[in-house]
C-alpha cells in the first residue's frame, strides 16, 4: 500500500507465551494500512521472525500469516509426544499450567540438580527439528522485505550478540533459545551462547540504528509488576523468572529515555531522539499464567493466546493508529523509569 505506515517490531521472548505474539503479528499483517520494515526478537520472538521473513521471501503478508500459523501447529503436534503435559484435573478446571504435572515437575527437578549436558548428552532438541523443518535460512538471509536482529547471550563474556538476517542460522535462532538449565550452550564460531533474554529481551538498538522506521512496536510478554506478593516456592519462581527477562529491557529503555531527554535538551536530532515507541502488552492478558505454562504446547492453549494477542493488537490500532508517525503512545518515563 503506497501511504502506509511503517514500524519496527521489538519481540520479547516467553516460550509457549510467542503464541501471543503470533496474535499481535497476525493482525498486524492483516492491516494494509502497516508495512513491518524489521523486527529485533528474543527466543520465541526470534522465531516468529525468522518464519515470518522465510514467508515473505516466498510470497506476501498472507504467505507470512499461513507459515506462522503452520509453525505454530507444528510445535504444538511436536508437544503431543511430550510427557510434559497438564494433569487430568487441570484440564477439567481449565487451567493451563503445568505445575501439578508429574512430567513439568521431575523435569524442573532434575534441571536443578542435573546438568543438560548430564541430562541431556546427546543434546535432543524437538524444537530445532521444528525450526529446521519449517525454516529455510538460505531464503531468510536473502530476504530484502525485512530486516531482522536476534539476540543471543554470549556465555564467555556475558555480553550481548545480535545477529543480523544476513548472518541467520539455525544456530543463531536456537542461541537465542537457549535456556541453560535445559539445553547445552550452543556454539557458534567457536564462542558459547545462552538464550537472549539475560542480555537482550529484545534487543532495540538495531532498530533505531538500521532501520528508517521511527516507531517501534514493543511486544511485552513478561509483566513488569505485580500487585501481590509471590509466598510459594513456584510463585517465587515465576516472579523472579520475569524480572530476570526484562532487566536488559528496562535498562535499555531507561538508557534510551535519559539520552532522548539530553538530545532534546542540545536540540540534536538523531535516530534515538525521533525514535517513537509503542507497547502491545499481555502483562493483564498472562499475568495469572505461571512460568510451566510457557511450556504448556497444547493447540488450544496456544490459539487462545493468538486471539488474546489478536484483540489487543486490534484494540491498539483502533485507538492509536493516527499516532503512529505522530507521536509516541507509550510513556517510557512513566512505564519503565518510575518506582
């Protein structure tokens, strides 16, 4: 569409919790009205990029809606094999975590005092045969519709390594993936990676330096606060697991807000002071799921997350699409500077 509007998406990671993302995506490439010029992602971000960009180099918005779609599905029949499953009563009540699964619990339990190269020697991964199948790095890489940056941790330094399309791999993707406790480091070139949300959950920097779009879409799938205090073991858990996947975030932001704050204040104009933000946040959505439920790969689970995601990117776009271009819609002073 020659007048539409252009934007950046900034994809956090969250394991089945992507499914919301899926959502988000979907009906923004449903939109005519937007063009997606790149999109930064962590873990399962980075995999709704990377199919997404696989898609288009092979047809259009609705190539990209069907492959995310068809991957999706295929991590949740890869998750029928899983003995990581709800139990009986959960299912009759409805809830879709994980926590009272036998399957969930001897693995948490053994990822705690077992090493996944003790664990796991031969490194099975079903989710890198899901990717390898669904994804051909060859057409990501050639992809000229969008720019795409993953985010991976490096174990060695501790640093940040954002991967760029023309670089993808099916390496990089699982790198950025990579939960310790659960997977062996993937090597790359010879250094080790973890998965990116410790330094990277996502990364924006690439956006605003590589890219031309001034708005950026965050996609915030990890609540930031909560009103109650976590008492259970898991409850703790799980609180913790949030705050440890949007540190890097909210320290970015916090570092982009004070150098918008002191450009504006020298009236230079840069690619960080024109940079507009937007947030499409599932923190009320998924605040009642607990951290099993980013493993719960059941396909009802996750189309109930993509309608989730569906409507509130549905809602943002009634009420903030003028502003896009215009202004910013998220107040990042208030949202991530703030006590």
């Amino acid at each position: 569409m020659a007048n539409a509007k252009t934007l950046d998406l900034a994809l956090q990671g969250g394991g089945a919790h992507g499914g919301y993302t899926w959502g988000v995506i979907d009906r923004l490439l449903e939109d005519d009205r937007i063009e997606i010029e790149g999109i930064s992602g962590t873990s399962a971000g980075a995999m709704n990029g990377v199919v997404m960009a696989d898609a288009l180099t092979r047809g259009n918005k609705e190539t990209a809606r069907q492959a995310l779609r068809d991957f999706w599905q295929a991590v949740s029949r890869a998750g029928m094999a899983s003995p990581i499953r709800r139990s009986p009563l959960d299912i009759l009540t409805g809830n879709w975590s994980l926590d009272q699964s036998p399957g969930y619990v001897a693995m948490d339990l053994m990822s705690r005092l077992v090493s996944p190269y003790q664990l796991n020697p031969l490194n099975l991964n079903p989710l890198r045969t899901i990717v390898d199948e669904h994804i051909d790095f060859d057409r990501v890489r050639r992809c000229d519709q969008l720019k795409l940056f993953v985010a991976a941790t490096n174990v060695r330094t501790g640093k940040q390594r954002v991967f760029r399309r023309e670089e993808m791999t099916l390496d990089a993707v699982m790198a950025s993936a990579c939960l310790p406790f659960v997977f062996q480091a993937v090597e790359i070139d010879g250094e080790a990676y973890w998965d990116g949300g410790y330094m990277g959950n996502p990364a924006l920097f690439p956006l605003m330096e590589e890219c031309g779009a001034r708005d950026i879409m965050l996609v915030q799938i990890n609540p930031i606060s909560r009103d109650t205090l976590p008492t259970t073991a898991s409850a703790i858990m799980n609180r913790l697991n949030e705050i440890t996947f949007n540190a890097a975030l909210i320290k970015e932001i916090r570092m982009i807000a004070l150098l918008k704050h002191a450009l504006n204040e020298q009236g230079i104009e840069n690619c960080y002071q024109q940079a507009l933000f937007h947030r499409i946040s599932g923190e009320q959505a998924l605040e009642d799921l607990s951290v099993s439920s980013k493993m719960n790969a059941e396909w009802p689970f996750l189309c109930h997350l993509f309608e989730l995601g569906r409507a509130a990117a549905d809602r943002w776009l009634d009420e903030n699409f003028d502003a896009l271009g215009e202004r910013s819609t998220l107040d990042i002073d208030t949202v991530y500077m703030n006590e």
